[in-house]
C-alpha cells in the first residue's frame, strides 16, 4: 500500500496515496454529494454558511467518475499535503480504514471529530453516521441502531439512516422493525420497496408456518403476495398452505400461478404438486401441471419430469416417443441422456450395444454439475435456494440455473 500513516493512523505529508485508495473514496463523495444535493433543494440557491467541501477533494472525485485516475492521484495527493486536518479528508481516510477492516482506527478518527471545535451541526450528523456505519461493520448492531435512529430524526439523514437500519434489522432477523423501517424508506425513497417487503412478510410466515401457526403464516403470504404480486416465494408458500389444509386442488391452482408470474421456478413446485395429484389421486392434474409448464419455461428439468411421469404409469413407449421427438427439435442433450439411461435400463440382458452405453456416459458427464442455483445480479453459485443472495444480499435474485446443452 502506498499511503504509510503517522503514529496517529494519519498520512504523512508528501506521501502519495495508492490508487486503490482513491476508488475507496467514492462511497463517501456520493453521500457527501447526497447531502449536499438534499440541502441544495431545501435552500434553493441559497447555500447554507457551512464550509463547503474542499475544491481539491471535489476534482479528485471528478477525476475518479472519468477514470482519470492518475490526475485525482496528484489533486489529492496535494490536498492531502495543504489541506490534512480537513474535515472531508479525515472522514475520507475513516471510511477507507472500515473498508480496509481496520474499524478500530476509523471509530477513533470519528470519534475524535465528533468533539472537534467548530464542527457545525450537520457535519456532526455526517461523522455520526460514519460512525454508525463503524459499529454496523464492528458487528455493534446495538450501538448503530440507537445511533441511527437518533440521526433519522434529522431530515438530511433520514433516507441514509433508514436504509442502513433496515440492513440492521436483517442481520439481526428482526422482521417486524425492518418491515417498519422499509415501509418508512419506501414512502421517502427513489426505489420502490414493495418486493422486498414482501419478502421480509415471507420470513414471517415461515417463521409462523414452522411454529405450527397457520392462520398467522396465511395471513403473511397474503400480505407479501399484495406487496407484489410476482412474489414466487408467498405464491409457493400459499400453495403450501392450502396442501396443509388439505385444499390440494387449490394447491395446485395457486402454484400454476407460476406459469404466468415466475416461469422460471416453475421446477421449484413440481414436486409439490405431483404430491397434491396423489393425494387427489388426480394424476391428470399433475400431467396437465407439466403441459402447462413445459409451455412457458425452457427448464428441461420439466421435460424430463413428464417422461418420468409417463414411464412411472407404464408409459414406457410414450416416454421413449416423448424424449426422441423432444431430442430431435430441439437438440437437448438431456433428453437423449435421458433416453439412452431408459434403453440402457430396459435392457438388462446387455443386448444394447458398448456405443449407447459409452455415449450415456459422456452425455452424463456433460451435464454433470451444471445443477444449481445462481444470482441475476452478482453471479453467486450454490446447490440450494437463498431468497436472500449470500453474495450481494439481494432479495429474490436466486434462480435455478438451467441445465442446458444444445447439440445443434
Ligand atoms: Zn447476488
């Protein structure tokens, strides 16, 4: 690292800063920005009598926008050399060293600016929040939450407050405060929460549905499914719901819902609705489910479920029919796996020959490890379903990935 610190974890004057320390900075400009912008409009033109942020530090971050990232380097470097007891610059240098997992020394430097002379009231809310932001990292949800909603009283700080209290409150898995508090960023907020409140009224219901509280579980799936409607998580739970309470054909109606709402976890309720046909013993439901599903998904998970289902009712050359026509149109190197594993298990004598074997198993390898789930937004790969992405803590960005290969 480029930047070595004094004994008080600050910059030498005339050291130059490491790059990777300037694209560090970016975070605070946008929210130091947002502050800023937010006081513009309640003043109109007027700006208001607290320093502005320092000439030098608002060209280097300009420079960082444009990826001149050699010119920031030498505006900052000299703003650090003339300007190192500026207020942006230390709260510059705090959130670099949370970032960097150093919180010990960033909640020093806010500390210490808290009890700065001359520091105006609105720059005092802004080191507060860094400092709440320390704690959050610290893994201090306590301290941060009572810092946060003291701030969120302040109008500058509520939308900032607000969406940090909500992180808080899913670390700490206090549903019923950050639906409160998503409902109030939801209201002030530029992005529409709904979807995430939803998910939020989900865990509820699961939480009341592993407790044996159905009415209490219902009641959140129909709330979370009025927040959105798209909501694949509350459509498979309401299913669920009314498969406990024996309403199996309304089960299976709720889960087709998917066909139209969320194709793409269609797989997902498979089972549960072949589960639901049997209890009715109405295996065309189940039958009619798949036709349905194979229609508007192009999960071939769905197709290979149907000639289960046909070989499963003795169906065997309808399934071998299915499978080849399926194969042939559309080159899925799944079906023909899956038609040579049924030759190969019909054949028990070994009749069929070394060559169809051989090309099961290559078929097989092809596709082997291709199952899993995967997130739209950042990528993040695992073998079972989060509603929450481990990776980028977005909620419902998880999907199944699917297990394609075509030969064509
Ligand atoms: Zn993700």
């Amino acid at each position: 690292m480029g930047l070595k610190l004094g004994p008080e974890g600050f910059p030498r004057k005339g050291e130059v800063m490491d790059p990777i320390w300037l694209l560090l900075l970016l975070p605070l400009a946008v929210l130091s920005g947002w502050v800023g912008a937010k006081r513009s409009r309640q003043q109109g033109v007027h700006r208001s009598a607290a320093k502005p942020l320092s000439e030098p530090y608002v060209r280097s971050i300009n420079f960082l926008a444009n990826d001149q990232h050699d010119e920031a380097l030498d505006v900052l470097a000299k703003a650090l050399e003339d300007h190192d007891e500026s207020l942006e610059i230390q709260l510059a240098l705090g959130t670099l060293f949370r970032r960097r997992g150093e919180i010990e020394k960033a909640t020093q430097i806010h500390q210490s600016l808290i009890s700065r002379a001359g520091i105006t009231p609105e720059q005092k809310s802004l080191v507060l929040f860094e400092l709440a932001n320390d704690y959050f990292k610290a893994g201090l949800l306590d301290r941060a939450e009572n810092l946060l909603l003291e701030l969120g009283v302040s109008e500058n700080f509520r939308e900032a407050s607000l969406r940090l209290l909500v992180q808080i409150y899913e670390s700490e898995r206090e549903w019923e405060r950050a639906i409160a508090a998503a409902k109030a960023l939801d209201k002030i907020g530029s992005e529409p929460l709904a979807p995430q409140i939803a998910q939020f009224q989900c865990e509820m219901a699961e939480r009341a549905l592993v407790a044996g509280d159905y009415a209490e579980a219902k009641d959140r799936a129909i709330k979370a499914l009025k927040l959105n409607r798209n909501c694949a998580r509350a459509i498979i739970l309401r299913g669920r719901l009314q498969a406990l309470a024996g309403k199996h054909g309304q089960a299976v109606a709720t889960w087709t819902r998917l066909c139209a709402e969320r194709p793409e976890m269609l797989h997902e309720v498979s089972r549960l609705v072949q589960t639901s046909a049997e209890s009715m013993e109405d295996a065309e439901a189940y039958l009619d489910f798949l036709r349905r599903a194979i229609a508007v998904s192009t999960d071939e998970r769905l197709q290979l479920s149907l000639a289960d289902f046909l070989l499963q009712s003795g169906r065997a050359e309808e399934a071998e029919a299915f499978l080849r026509l399926w194969s042939k149109e559309h080159g899925s190197l799944s079906g023909l796996h899956r038609l040579l594993q049924i030759r190969a298990e019909g054949d028990p004598t070994g009749e069929v020959s070394g060559d169809y074997q051989l090309m099961r198993n290559v078929a097989g390898r092809l596709l082997a490890d291709r199952s899993g789930y995967e997130c739209r937004f950042c990528g993040f790969q695992g073998k079972s379903m989060h509603w929450q992405c481990p990776g980028c803590r977005h909620w419902d960005t998880t999907i199944p990935k699917l297990n394609t290969i075509k030969l064509s």
